[in-house]
C-alpha cells in the first residue's frame, strides 16, 4: 500500500473510532444508500421539470392554435371591407355622370 492509502485508512478508522456511538448500519446506508436516495430525489426534481416544460409547450401549441383562428377571421373581416370598398368605388365611377350633375353642367342658372 502507498503511504496516501495508508494515511486515508488511518483517517477513516479515526472517524469510525469517533463515531462508535452510531451504528455501523447508519454508516453503511448514508455511504451506499444515501447517494441512490439523493439521485432518485433528484430524478424526481427533474422530472417536475421536464413536466412543466412540456406544458409549456403544449400551452404555445394552443396559442398558436388560436391565433391561427383569429388571423382567418381577420383575413375573412379584410376580404369583406375590400370587396365593399370596391362596390363603392366601382358605384362612384358608374355613377360619376348623374343627370342632374349633368344638368346643372349645361344649364347655367338652373337649380335643380
């Protein structure tokens, strides 16, 4: 054995001899038991995690969801107030020769 083996040995038996109050089942569960229970709290921890970001995702996926419904109603809102403005603009231009605008055209001094 090289002399750091034997220097940690010797300290691990001091902390044993300091420790002969406490049973050797305590010792063997918090060095072979404790860091399962530690990786398994943690696991745990990351899987709330994980959760919640999948929720969050699922969340956007409704948000996108309805704001796909909300720009086709808008885009439907668009094509009517086109479509009327176009009547009007298709109206003014037909109706642009009125026979009265005509008439007050031609006869001066005539109200009509």
């Amino acid at each position: 054995m090289s002399p750091e083996q034997i220097t940690a040995l010797t300290s691990l038996l001091s902390i044993m001899d300091k420790m002969s109050g406490w049973p050797f089942g305590l010792l063997f569960f918090m060095i072979v038991v404790g860091p399962w229970v530690l990786a398994i709290m943690l696991a745990y921890g990351y899987r709330k995690r994980f959760e919640s970001v999948v929720g969050m995702y699922q969340a956007n996926v409704r948000l996108v969801e309805k704001f796909i419904e909300l720009s086709g109603d808008l885009k439907e809102v668009v094509i009517m107030n086109t479509q009327a403005w176009q009547r009007t603009c298709d109206a003014v231009e037909k109706n642009q020769f009125c026979p009265q605008i005509r008439l007050q055209k031609s006869a001066v001094g005539v109200q009509g």
